[in-house]
C-alpha cells in the first residue's frame, strides 16, 4: 500500500513508519522539517506546515497514495486543512486520545462521573479539554484550539478510522513519561515520596499502537469506526513506578506519604477518583489487535530511556524531602 503519513519524525509517528514499513508499505512523510533526528527510517519526505499542504497537493497527488496516516492533527482546522488537500477515496486513519471522554474531565476536577473501563460508546467530554493551556512540544497550534473531537469529526465525516490513544510510551518518547522516576534515580534519590498510587491510566507502547493504527488502515470493513487502543492489564500508578524502578535495576524505596506533601510531579500518585482506564476489546474483536506484555514494554521503554536521558534540567528535590521528613526516617 502507498501511504502518507502527516508527522512520522519522532516518537509515535516514528513507530508508524516503522511498522508501515516493515509491512511492505511504500510511505511519504510529511512534516515541517523541524524534526529530523537521525537514524529515522530512509523514505521520501514532504516539507510543509500542515496549514499549507493545499499548497503542495501536486506533490501530494503524484504518490498516488492509496492511505493516509494523520498523527499531527490537533485542530479541527488542521484536519480538514488536510482532508481538503488529499485525493478523495483514500483509507485514513486518525491518531486521537483518551482526553475526549468525559472522564477525562472528571478526574481533573476531582469528581467520578463514569464507569470504567471506558468503551467507544461512553460518555464524551462536553466542555474543552481541562488541559488547554498545555502545547504539546514541538507542535504548533493556538491552545484554545486544540480538540481532538473536533478532528474525530471532520475524519469520520470523511470516513475515517479514529484511533484513541492512552498515555504512550517506549523508544523515542519526547515526553519521557517515565521520568518521574528515572529523573529520581539520575539524581541518587533513594526514596521517592508517593501517594496511594492506586489511579489507573490507559497506557500503551508506541509499537504496539502503530500496530493496531496499521491494521485499522488495511482493514477496509472499518472505515467510519472509532477504536480504543491501550493495554488490556493496566497496572496501577504505583504497581507501574514499582515496575520502572525494577527495570532500572535500583534499590529504591517508595515512601508512602499524605497527598498534601506530594511534589507536584508525583500529584497523580494521590487519591485520584475517576479512573481514566479504557478498554480495547472492539480492537481486539474488529482489527485481531493484540499487543505486548506491558511489564515487558515497560523494561523495553526504561532501557532506552536510561540511555537517552533528557537534556540537563538541574532540579529541586525541596519538596521530596519535606514529604520524606514528614514521614520519618527510613
Ligand atoms: N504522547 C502521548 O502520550 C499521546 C497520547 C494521546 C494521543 N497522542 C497523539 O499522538 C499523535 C502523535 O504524536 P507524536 O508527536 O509522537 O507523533 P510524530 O508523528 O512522531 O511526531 C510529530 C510529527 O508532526 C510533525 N509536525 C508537528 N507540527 C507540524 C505542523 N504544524 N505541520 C506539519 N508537520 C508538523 C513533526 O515534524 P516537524 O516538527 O518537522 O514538522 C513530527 O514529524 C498526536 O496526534 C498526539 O495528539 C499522543
């Protein structure tokens, strides 16, 4: 299959082409040109900002594509920027998130409004995301604007496959999410103040998504449908941080501490009462999706992550160790 992948350069997308790839696809990347890391997959790549691809819809026309991958749509401008600049016809599949259910609303502000796991038919957000204010690095878009059932919309209007993503780690993975506590570990802590840990997330690998993203594009009979893609097992916060520092092969002790005393990075610890965990079942049932064991991936993602640290950023450990004095000697 001939296929388009808007972004593709770093961490999900990377996974995408990887996977595209490794299936014979033939691909176009298509990006601003601002991420080009090396050791990236040899394919052709396209420089636009995604605003301007009518621009380039020559280009775009001559791959003859028979699919499109959109990991990089954050606006409902910037899809149907995109739908409007590619043939018609195509198979097309749409990376989104968790954050459109409602639950995801609930949890940050402290109530329990939905039953979990969270299914393809449970209850959506009605209000923006809670977490506007935030850009998500290396893109660029106005943050009111963001809202991904804005582009759930306008793909499926078209119909497209969305793809709802959970928290995502592995290789590559610019937003370290593990490093809460490897970012610990570099600095020598060895106790790391925690809550109950009890909260559970929806995680998933990136390899394993790009798979699950793969099959929905070659799968013809689900054009139109939406898809929870996540782990089935999701370990609680703090059975997950247990599982990082096993990976990382340090002794350190989690000291359980009051929420009150939680560093701000180690709030998600707490007492948390809406659950943000999804279910994939419709995946497992519609595409034959299955993945990874997560345990697995998690050592897979903290050994790449061990070996590339992020940048320098000298931090304050104050608050650790009010939290840790507060709970009393080792
Ligand atoms: N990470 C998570 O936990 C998580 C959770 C839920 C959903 N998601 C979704 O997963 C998707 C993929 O994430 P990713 O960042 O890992 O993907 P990626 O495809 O590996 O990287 C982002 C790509 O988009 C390109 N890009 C960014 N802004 C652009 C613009 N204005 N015009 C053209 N190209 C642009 C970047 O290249 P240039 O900079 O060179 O343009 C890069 O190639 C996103 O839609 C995100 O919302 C992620």
């Amino acid at each position: 299959m001939r296929t388009i992948v808007l972004g593709g350069t770093r961490f999900i997308g990377r996974a995408v082409v990887e996977e595209l790839l490794a299936a014979g696809h033939e691909v176009l990347v298509v990006h601003r040109g601002q991420h080009e890391p090396q050791g990236l997959p040899d394919v052709p790549h396209l420089h636009v900002h995604r605003r301007e691809l009518a621009s380039r819809s020559t280009e775009l026309r001559a791959f003859a594509a028979e699919g499109l991958i959109d990991l990089s749509a954050m606006t409902g401008g910037d899809a149907t920027t995109a739908l409007d600049a590619v043939p018609g016809g195509l198979s097309m599949v749409v990376a989104s998130s968790i954050d459109v259910y409602r639950a995801f609303s609930s949890l940050w502000a402290g109530t329990v409004t939905d039953a979990v796991p969270l299914t393809e038919e449970s209850p959506m957000r009605t209000g923006p995301p809670p977490d506007r204010a935030y850009v998500m690095e290396g893109y660029d878009y106005e943050p009111a604007e963001y809202e991904k059932l804005d582009v759930e919309a306008a793909y499926l209007d078209r119909g497209g496959v969305v793809c709802r993503l959970p928290m995502v780690y592995g290789p590559h993975d610019f937003k370290h999410r593990e490093d809460f506590v490897l970012g610990r570990l570099r600095a020598e802590r060895r106790r790391i103040p925690t809550g109950a840990g009890g909260l559970l997330w929806s995680r998933g690998h990136a390899a394993d998504l790009a798979h699950g993203m793969r099959l929905a594009l070659e799968h013809a009979g689900v054009r139109g449908e939406v898809f929870n893609l996540c782990e089935s097992q999701c370990a609680p916060l703090r059975l997950w941080m247990e599982w990082i520092l096993e990976a990382a092969g340090v002794e350190t002790e989690l000291v359980r501490v009051s929420d009150e005393l939680l560093p701000e990075d180690l709030e998600i610890t707490g007492n948390i009462a809406q659950h943000w965990m999804a279910s994939a079942e419709k995946a497992r049932e519609m595409l034959g999706w299955v993945h990874g064991d997560p345990k697995e991936r998690v050592r897979d993602s903290v050994r790449w992550h061990l070996a590339h640290a992020p940048p320098d950023d000298p931090r304050d450990f104050a608050a650790d160790e009010r939290a840790l004095d507060a709970a009393g000697p080792a």
